[in-house]
C-alpha cells in the first residue's frame, strides 16, 4: 500500500501545481469568465520642493513701494458715485457742486519718485494725495496716462523713496504663488495670497490692448493700481479689475504684466504720452465659414471691416473686405496680436501687409501714422 502512494504522489503534486498555476495565469482555461481588472500605480512622485511657511520676506521687500492713493475732484450734484461725497454749496443752489473722494494704490518704480497706478484711478482727479506706508503723505504730479490699457505715471518728491524690485513677468507659470498688496476699501495696506491662474487673457473688453495675468488673490475696490509680486516680492504685475457680481472679490482678478507696463510708462517718462502704430483699420475674425466664402483652405488671417478716411490703410489702397494674411511676412492668426503688432510699431516706418482681394494674394506697402489719442474718462 505504501508503495503505491508513493507512487501517486508525485504526480498528484505536480497536477495540483499545474492547476494552481493555470487558475492564476490562465484562468479561461478552467471555465472562470470573470475578467480581471487591472490597475496600474505610477511610481511614487519626485520630491517637491517644499512651500516656505511664511511670505513676510517677500512683503517686507516689496510693502515699502506699494502706496495709498486719494483722489479728489468736484463733480456736478446731479452725478452719482459710490465713492464718499462731501457736498460744497455754493451761494447759487443752482450750481451745488461735492468733492468727490475716491481709493487707489499705486507702485513706487524708481528713486526718483515715479509711481505707476491705473488710468481709471487718478481721470478726471483734481488732486492726488500719495500716501507712503512709512507715514509720509505728500500730493503727486500726473506726468501722463494711456486709457487703452488703463495706466498712468505719477512723480512725487520726497528724500530716501523705496522702490519696487521688478520680476520678469514673461517668465512666470500658471500656478506660481502670487501676493496682490494695495489698500482695498480704505483699509490701510493689505496683503493677499493666491496663484497665477492664466495669462495672456485678452478679449474682455476692459481696455484696447489687454494682456493681462490672472489671479486668483484676493483683489477688491481701492486695489486698483497696486502691486502684483511673486513670493520673492518681485513685481510681475499692477493690478487693475476684477470680475465680480458682488463688487467684491471672487477669485478672478487682472493685472497688467509689468512687461507691458514698463514699456507704457517709458514712453509717458519720454513723451508725456503713449506713441502707437496705426493703421486705421477695423478688424473680425475670420470663421471656417466666412472663409470657405473666401476660398481660403485654412481659417488664417483677419477680414478687414472698415477702413478710416485719410487713414494709412486707405492711402495706400486697403480696401473693406480684404483678409489680411501677413503684416511684415508674420501670418496673422488673431486680430488682437496683429493689432498689437502694428502698436509696436514705429510711425513713419514702412510695413508690407499681404490680404488677399478677390481670390488673388496682394502686397500693399503702407507707412505707419500715428495712433490718434482716445480720452477715457
């Protein structure tokens, strides 16, 4: 007896592990039809830099050149604002006129007193009192403004003015740390954190030429024109809107990136004003429809809307209908880019713009003018 199941056990347990291994990689083969959910796990992630639990060094360095601003200018009675009003009665009831008051910031960017804030902050003002984090307060000169992106230069003087560090704001990531630092509501200086949440937003109908960098760091009214820096205390941008129902913050915020800010106040510095390129045309979008009528395989390029009397576009021969393909042999692909290509050229030099009439691809050769001041109160 014992013989034979010495005899048998070797082929027992090699059946047995013959049908433990099939029930583990070849389970169809015993009738199991339940499928096998596979789930892969990645491994585990990098070590990330750890955040700093405090910003204060970034604060201490920039909070010095961030400045509270109060603007005052008399309005007829009959206007309405939100901001406070003190009313000035004249001996004529007829001609009641109030001093307005209202909120702002602002960015010290030189030694020499020179201070950056939004256009919409300091229009229509009939003084301007800067107020220093240090106590100092002391009335400002309005050097110049450019309403199309809703910024402005001021120039106080007073001895030992901090100044902001400037950070490189065409470098920065969705998702970097931002600190917003103005004077929301009157208040007195207020920090706020957030993140880069875009850049590059345009089209939102705030100003003509928009490029803005959006947070999501608290801003609220009286943040207006002041200091967008990121966790070094380096200014990338100055903040100017918010997008709200409410009139306070709710995690959408705008701000002007200091590269566009500081070409802006250069040319205000220099000319007292903003000199733009100009066509004097008016552009849409071009839909695959709108250029399937065309005949144009792909949807590049912008149609020509309107063309101004006396304009550079009108002398040398653009015509309302022409799609505009390439200015200076760069493809046009968005009429907010193309625009802001011509802005950033100089008036007097000549440009060839290729649009196609007709069917046919034409270059027309045209000198830019000067872009005509627009006042925006």
């Amino acid at each position: 007896m014992k013989p034979m199941l010495k005899a048998l056990a070797w082929p027992i347990v090699c059946g047995l592990l013959t049908a433990l291994l099939l029930s583990q990689y070849l389970p169809q083969w015993l009738g199991d039809d339940e499928q096998k959910v596979e789930i892969r796990q990645v491994n585990p992630w990098p070590a990330l830099q750890s955040a700093p639990t405090s910003y204060a060094q970034a604060v201490q360095q920039a909070a010095p050149a961030v400045v509270n601003l109060y603007t005052t200018k008399l309005v007829a009675r009959s206007q309405q604002s939100l901001a406070p009003i003190q009313e000035l009665f004249d001996h004529n009831l007829s001609e009641q006129k109030r001093l307005e008051s209202s909120l702002g910031s602002g960015v010290i960017m030189s030694p020499q007193g020179h201070i950056l804030t939004n256009n919409h902050v300091i229009s229509g003002a009939e003084q301007v009192v800067v107020a220093l984090r240090d106590g100092r307060e002391t009335v400002a000169k309005v050097i110049g403004s450019d309403p199309e992106t809703d910024l402005a230069v001021l120039q106080i003087e007073l001895d030992d003015l901090p100044s902001m560090t400037l950070g490189q704001s065409d470098q920065i990531r969705i998702g970097d740390v931002a600190l917003a630092i103005g004077n929301p509501f009157g208040v007195g200086q207020t920090v706020t954190m957030g993140i880069i949440s875009a850049t590059g937003r345009h089209q939102l109908g705030l100003n003509t030429y928009e490029d803005f960098i959006q947070t999501d760091a608290a801003i609220n009214p009286g943040n207006s024109g002041g200091a967008l820096v990121d966790a070094y205390g380096n200014l990338i941008g100055i903040n100017t809107a918010i997008f709200s129902k409410s009139g306070g913050s709710q995690g959408i915020g705008f701000a002007i990136p200091t590269k566009l800010a500081l070409s802006v106040m250069a040319s205000i510095v220099e000319n007292g004003r903003v000199i733009r390129g100009w066509l004097g045309i008016e552009v849409q979008p071009l839909t695959p429809e709108l250029a399937e009528s065309f005949d144009l395989e792909q949807a590049n390029g912008v149609i020509v809307a309107g063309v101004y009397r006396g304009s550079p576009a009108a002398k040398a021969g653009m015509q309302p209908g022409d799609v505009l393909l390439a200015i200076a042999g760069k493809k046009v692909s968005d009429g907010h880019i193309a625009m802001n290509q011509i802005a950033r050229s100089e008036p007097g030099e000549a440009v060839t713009l290729t649009v196609q009439r007709n069917g046919a691809p034409l270059d027309l050769t045209i000198t830019i003018g000067v872009r005509p001041q627009i006042k925006r109160e």
